[in-house]
C-alpha cells in the first residue's frame, strides 16, 4: 500500500452553481476564446509545464488540435459535466496562451448530450464530422458505451468523470481519467477497517451500476479485510424516503458501525437526516466519490463526520487550488473541486498525446495515451502504460468538519475488489 498521512485541515470553499448555455437544437458549440477576448489572465498554474509543450520544442502540427466534449448536462450527469464542460475551457485557455499544441491553438467545442444514448450517438458523429481529434466523455455507462461504440477508435476518448472500468477500452481508443470504482469502494472498505470498525451494511440501486457496483466492491474488501457485512438496503433514484431502510436496521439485534453508499444528494442527506431520528446516528457514513460530486457538506450538521472517496483535493504537492483559482477568475462556474481539476486533466492528457506523437491523427494519440508515464496534470501525475486505460492513482479521502470538506489522506488499497 502506498499511503500518505496528512493532518486533517478544513478548506472553506466558496461554491457557486454549474451554468450551461444550450443553442436551439440542444447543443452549445463553443469555440476557446482568446485570452484578448475573455479578459482574463490565464497563466499556466504554478508549478507546471506548460500543456502542449515538449522538451525539445521541435514538434510543429499543420492541423490544430480540436477536441470535443459530449457533455451531460442533464439532471444526473449535470454534476459533473457542467464544471468539468467549464473547467475544459479553462485549460484550453491556459494551454493556449502558452502557445497552444504544436503551435496552433487547441480548438475546443461541447455537445449537450443530455444524459440521452441517442442524443448521445447524434452528439459523437456530429463531432467526428467536424473534425473532432479526441473527445471528453461522459460520466456514466448508459452514456458512455454508446459514445464508444460511436466513436469506436476513430478518435480517442477520455471519460472525464467516469469510474467505471468498463468502459476503458485502449483498444478502441478509450481511456479513464480516474481510478476506478473497484479501488475506490476498496479504498473506503481498508480505511473503515484501519479505523477499527468491523461491522458495516450497504445501501445499493440497480438504477446504474456505479450505485450498485461500489456497494459491491465495498463488501468484497471489507469481508476480505476480516469485516463482517450484516446486510444490502436496497433503493431507487427516484426515492425521496428511506424509512422503511431506516425501520429495518433499527431492527438489528447487532447495529452496523458503518453505512456505505454511493448515493447522491439531496438522497444521502434524507437518509442521514432519518438515521439521526431513529437514533442511529451514531452509524459512520461513508460514500463513494458522488458525495464529493454533489457535494454533501452541503446537507449541513447531519454531514459532519461523514467520510468519502474524492478525485483529489488541493495539496502542496497539486496544481489544484491554483488550477481553480484560475479558473475563478476566468469567470467559469466550477461548484465541485475534483471535477473541475479533472476535466482540466483530460485537457491535458489530450495534449500531451498530441505532443508526444505530433500528430492529431487518431491512431497517433491513442497510442500517445495508451504509452504516457507519469504526465504531470493538474491533479498530480498519471501513467496509463500496461495500466489497460485506468490511471492508477491515489484516492483521496475526504471528511466533512463544520460543514467543510478536509482531507484526510492519500491512499491505494492492498486489496482491490473484483
């Protein structure tokens, strides 16, 4: 295991709501403005290389790079790909006021997929005719395999905010800015353990894999960590009640120490609000990274000691805080921390391909992609070589203390589910 101990400290963050502007035909095109245009300073963050760049400095493209993002801007998809669309931009800004990629400026446009499979195979083969180079994807599979099998390796894709392993696929072109769910959901399960809690339930829906996914894998490795899992609460995106769940456990003879989810708000918020009324609220709660996504500090009090996995969280040894104090003044609404910082990863990673191959061809970068070795990003570093298109990367856990995000530490499990 590599772990990294960090003394717990809130980060007070002033949060602001994703805004997305659709055209008629429930698409945005948006084109990078220059630097002259937006009026803002887009400085590389401290600390980096400027995207884009070589050592060498020799590779000079007759193309520019144009990348697209099928974005979800939909109620469930919105959380993430509304900063992230924003946060792209911002990146492409930075990239191109240090030059650009190969010597032209990235080109940059979003397509508003709306959580639909049809808007969203509409969506891709629109971008491949107007000659889209690489894509940023969307965060769920219902989305995300149909982007694929559109796309099928006429260009790269990067799932911006996915964890799902399946659908990374360098073969066809595709790849994960994140860790995946099984490492996460292990993650959470070996720090439950480490904390020395032994007994947990899980609440899990079949409405999408990733809610039933990372309850599962979180029982694989807490059982295989020596835990005892005392049962699976079933429930429905569409529940707005979790008394029958919370009625249920009252029952127990023995209590679970921890809940472990990947609910989203404002759901997670109703069911802790109803485990405190029942007088359960002594139960740890812990989530996946959608409490980071939909931001569960927000639930207020109730959220206080509430632990979950997060992308990342600004350190000194990141470009986060930078990244997003850039982004702030560039005017861009970026409501989460670790979707922002990593759609400006994608961004990045799409560059270095370009790079490092000199070509926007998509043979090119999906090999660029598939054979980076730790490329500094945003978020830190990511190496997808021999990694079959996950990253492997730290899993930062977060912990919410007056009504603030802290973190806690930096860890990838001994054991990883599945």
């Amino acid at each position: 295991m590599k772990k990294r101990l960090i003394p717990v400290a809130v980060a007070a963050l002033a949060l602001v709501a994703a805004a997305c502007s659709d055209d008629d035909n429930g698409t945005a095109d948006t084109a990078a403005p220059t630097t002259a245009d937006s009026g803002t300073d887009t400085t590389a963050p401290s600390g980096s290389e400027a995207p884009g760049t070589t050592p060498s400095g020799d590779c000079t493209l007759t193309e520019p790079l144009k990348i697209g993002f099928a974005a979800d801007l939909g109620e469930l998809g919105g959380f993430s790909d509304g900063p992230g669309s924003e946060a792209a931009q911002v990146m492409v800004d930075i990239i191109n006021d240090a030059g650009g990629v190969g010597g032209l400026p990235v080109e940059y446009v979003v397509k508003d997929i709306q959580g639909d499979p049809a808007a969203t195979q509409r969506a891709a083969q629109e971008m491949l005719d107007d000659g889209v180079n690489a894509i940023i994807g969307p965060p769920f599979a219902n989305t995300g395999a149909p982007l694929t099998d559109t796309v099928n390796g006429q260009a790269p894709i990067v799932f911006m905010a996915t964890t799902d392993p399946s659908l990374a696929d360098p073969s066809r072109g595709a790849f994960l800015s994140t860790f995946s769910d099984p490492v996460q959901s292990s993650a959470m399960a070996q720090f439950a353990l480490e904390q020395g809690y032994t007994s947990a339930v899980t609440f899990s829906s079949t409405d999408d894999v990733y809610f039933s996914g990372n309850p599962e894998y979180f029982a694989d490795a807490f059982e295989h960590g020596g835990g005892t899992m005392i049962g699976d609460y079933a429930f429905s995106l569409a529940d707005a009640d979790f008394s029958t769940q919370v009625n249920d456990i009252s029952n127990l003879s023995e209590k679970p120490q921890v809940l472990y989810t990947a609910m989203v708000m404002p759901q997670i918020q109703t069911l802790m609000e109803q485990l405190d009324a029942a007088g359960l609220g002594d139960i740890v709660v812990m989530g996946a990274d959608a409490f980071d996504a939909t931001v569960v500090w927000s639930a207020g009090d109730v959220a206080n000691g509430v632990y979950f996995a997060a992308h990342t969280f600004p350190t000194a040894d990141n470009d986060v805080q930078s990244f997003l104090d850039t982004a702030a003044a560039a005017g861009a609404n970026i409501e989460t921390i670790s979707f922002g910082a990593l759609s400006a990863d994608a961004v990045q990673i799409i560059a270095a391909a370009a790079t490092t191959a000199c070509s926007v061809e998509p043979d090119a970068l999906i090999s660029a992609i598939d054979n980076l070795e730790n490329l500094k990003v945003t978020t830190g570093s990511v190496t997808y070589k021999g990694a079959n298109g996950v990253p492997e990367k730290d899993v930062a856990i977060l912990t919410v203390e007056n009504g603030a995000p802290a973190l806690v530490e930096l860890m990838r499990p001994d054991y990883i589910a599945g």
